[in-house]
C-alpha cells in the first residue's frame, strides 16, 4: 500500500511542479530573447529530459557489470519510444477532449460544420507552416535514430569515438533552434503571471530563474521516487522485471514531458506542448545514445531492436500524415497504438 500511495503522490508532485516549471521557462525564454518555439524545443525538453539523461549516465559511467550498464542502454531506447507514441498519443487525446468540451460549451444553434469537424478530432493541427515546422523535427531525429540503431547491430573498434558525433549533432540543432526565425514562433499569447511573484507585471529575473531551478529539482526527484515506486509494484502485479523495465519504466521517466504536454494543451498552447515533446526527442536521440557509445559495448539484443523498430515505424507515420498536411487531434492520439503493438511484440521475446 505504501508503494502505492508514494506513486499517487509522486505523480501529483510531479505534475504541479510541470504547471510551475512550464510558467517560469516561459518567462525564462522571454528574458533570453528566444523564439516561443525554442522554449518547448530547447529550454523544456532540456529539463524534462534530465532525469532520463542522468539515469543513463550514472548508469553507463558506474554501473559495477556490463548488466548494470545495459540499464542506461534502454533507457537511452525506451525514452524515444515513450515520447514517439505515449506523449504524442496523450497529447492528441487531450486535444481531443478539448475540443468536445469547447463544442459541448458553444451556444445552442451555433454553426456546427466546422465545430463537429474540431470536435471529431478531423481538423489540422495548425496551418501548412506548421506542419512543414513539425515535420522539420522529425526529419531531424529519424535519421539520428536510424544510425543509432543500426549501430546497435554491429561491433567495431572505433565505435565508441563515434559518441561524440551524437553530442555534434544535438550542438548543431541546439543553435538552429536558438537562431530560428522568432517572427513565426509569435503566438500572440500573453504571459501568465510568474508563481513566485504572482503581483508583478514583469518578475524580477532571479525570481525566474529560482522557480526554474527549483521545479527542476521536484521533477528530478519525483521523477527518480516514481521509477524505483514502479519497479516495487511491478512485481507485486505479477510482471517479471524485464518488462517493468521495458515497457513501463520509460513511460515513467517520460512523465514529465507527457505532464507539460498536458498542462500547455489545457492553456491552449498545442505548438508549446509538440514543440517540449519533439525537442525531448532530439536529446534522447543524441546525449544518451552518445554517452552510451562512449561508455557500452551498445550491442542491442531482440527487445531493444524491437523497441528501436516501432519507435521508427511511429515516427514514420507521424511525418508521413505531417508532410502532407492531415495531422489532426485523433491522428496524433493513434500514435499511442504503437506503443501497444510494442507491449504485444514483447510477449512472445521476452518468453
């Protein structure tokens, strides 16, 4: 009972520390002049995508035996997965929820063609421009992916150097990020009053940068409880080890992208809330993979490539309905379906 509860309550603390953490890195981007779109990509996904980045490197750096280090391997693989179908799924369905709770609330006899078509989730998630700057992310990390993957296939000597390319990689769109056009990333939506200064118009900076530090730390910390909370309760529901490590602990360390996600579709911020997951996935593409490189043998075995197809064959799907322009709320909320092909496809490796 005691795991339980620590669960629920990791869970809570996890998502109010998002709601405070989504507040200040808004007003974090404003006081270092970037574009709205970078706040999701680069200054979000940098700190939700720090506990599965640190759980990978303590792994691969002091993990006692090659098993101990293989953790921070699938961590490296089960984060792309998480976000790919989990946080997309989740985000469509909150989109989805949204929607019908806009339309149940309009006025009786209001035109309702284009509000049936909002509600059924059949309307493009924002204008060819954005989907052309959605799918520009996922051009970024499919490839990064595929190489990854591949060489989990395949030994040789100077492997691990090739580490270092994954760090090269992430530099490079770190800086296209940061440099991006601002003029496109203009939403027009104020800012909501900073937490720790709720009576100021403008927040002083150190205020700012306090309520980002501090939420990072909850999220961190609840983060890492929540993990450890459901490798206990795994077990005690009759899963083998192998697949609470497999199958939920990723969705575990990808909470807090899937809770910001959440909370920026509940303020009607959609590019936010796909621009933190799809940033995430760049860094789980390249830091962990790269430290992985650098610190493993990175040999994959059957569920690990299992996980490394489906992640790829989601993104696939993705970009294919984002390119041509038919990316809507129920499309996205599909993604989450791939996760359960990859809970099916693990029944029959893992006997």
């Amino acid at each position: 009972m005691l795991h339980f509860v620590l669960l629920i309550a990791c869970a809570v603390a996890i998502y109010l520390s998002c709601e405070w953490f989504v507040n200040a890195v808004e007003w974090l981007g404003e006081r270092l002049d970037v574009g709205r779109m970078a706040v999701g990509t680069i200054l979000a996904a940098f700190g939700t995508a720090l506990p599965e980045s640190v759980v990978t490197l303590v792994a691969v750096t002091s993990g006692a035996t090659p098993e101990a280090k293989d953790i921070g391997v699938g961590a490296a693989m089960g984060g792309p997965l998480a976000l790919a179908t989990v946080a997309y799924g989740v985000t469509g369905a909150m989109l989805l929820l949204q929607r019908r709770k806009r339309r149940a609330a309009a006025p009786a006899g209001a035109p309702a063609s284009g509000a049936a078509a909002d509600a059924n989730g059949d309307a493009p998630l924002g204008t060819e421009r954005d989907m052309r700057r959605l799918a520009k992310d996922q051009t970024w990390f499919l490839p990064v992916f595929v190489v990854k993957v591949a060489l989990g296939l395949v030994a040789f000597a100077f492997k691990p150097v090739l580490g270092l390319a994954f760090f090269a990689v992430y530099a490079v769109y770190f800086w296209r990020e940061i440099r991006g056009d601002h003029e496109e990333d203009d939403e027009g939506v104020e800012l909501e009053p900073l937490k720790f200064q709720p009576k100021a118009a403008s927040p002083a900076t150190w205020a700012v940068v306090a309520q980002t530090l501090v939420t990072l730390v909850v999220i961190f910390f609840a983060s890492q409880l929540f993990v450890h909370q459901l490798d206990a309760i795994g077990p005690m529901l009759g899963l083998s080890a192998s697949v609470t490590a497999l199958l939920l602990s990723p969705i575990a360390t990808e909470l807090p992208e899937i809770m910001n996600a959440v909370i920026w579709v509940r303020q009607g911020k959609t590019k936010l809330a796909l621009a933190n997951i799809s940033g995430a996935m760049m860094i789980q593409a390249t830091v962990p993979s790269g430290l992985g490189l650098l610190f493993t043998s990175w040999h994959f075995d059957s569920a690990l490539l299992w996980s490394g197809v489906i992640t790829m064959a989601a993104i696939g799907y993705l970009l294919l309905t984002m390119r041509a322009h038919k990316l809507t709320a129920g499309r996205l909320a599909v993604a989450a379906g791939f996760y359960v092909v990859f809970g099916l496809g693990l029944i029959p490796i893992l006997a």
